[in-house]
C-alpha cells in the first residue's frame, strides 16, 4: 500500500505495476481509506487461514472415517473365521 502526495495517475500506475496491493493519495479522506484497506486486508487473509483449517478438519475427518472402516472390516473378518 503507498501512500503519496502525488495526485497523478502515471505515478499510481507506476506503483501498482511495481506491485502495491493500492495506491492512496494524501488527502482528507486517506486515513479512512487506509484504514478501510487494511481492514480488507485482515478479514482476507483470516478467511483464508479458515479455510485452510476446514480443509484441514475435512482430510482429518475423512482419515478417521477410513480408519474406522479398515477397523470394522478387519474386526469382521476375526468373527468370519470362528
């Protein structure tokens, strides 16, 4: 994020290219905008870290759901043979 006190679009341009997530000019408004920016920011990156946990509880969930299955067959295959 940058924030500048030059109002012209070839500079903004410029930044972004360079790889500034966003360009924010100095005025009245900027602190709000940062703010609102950094926010977005935030609640991203914690959705991915959520969804990175969900995926994480599913694998984990379907690893015992095939453990409890590998188990029963087995333990069904004891009584099988008596």
């Amino acid at each position: 994020m940058v924030l500048s006190g030059q109002n012209k679009l070839e500079i903004a341009t410029g930044f972004l290219k360079n790889g500034a997530y966003h360009y924010i000019s100095k005025n009245s408004f900027a602190f709000e905008k940062a703010v609102a920016i950094l926010r977005q920011l935030y609640y991203g990156i914690n959705k991915s870290r959520e969804k990175k946990k969900d995926k994480l509880f599913s694998r984990l969930l379907l690893g015992l759901i095939a453990l409890l299955i590998i188990i029963s067959l087995f333990i069904a295959n004891i009584y099988a043979r008596m």
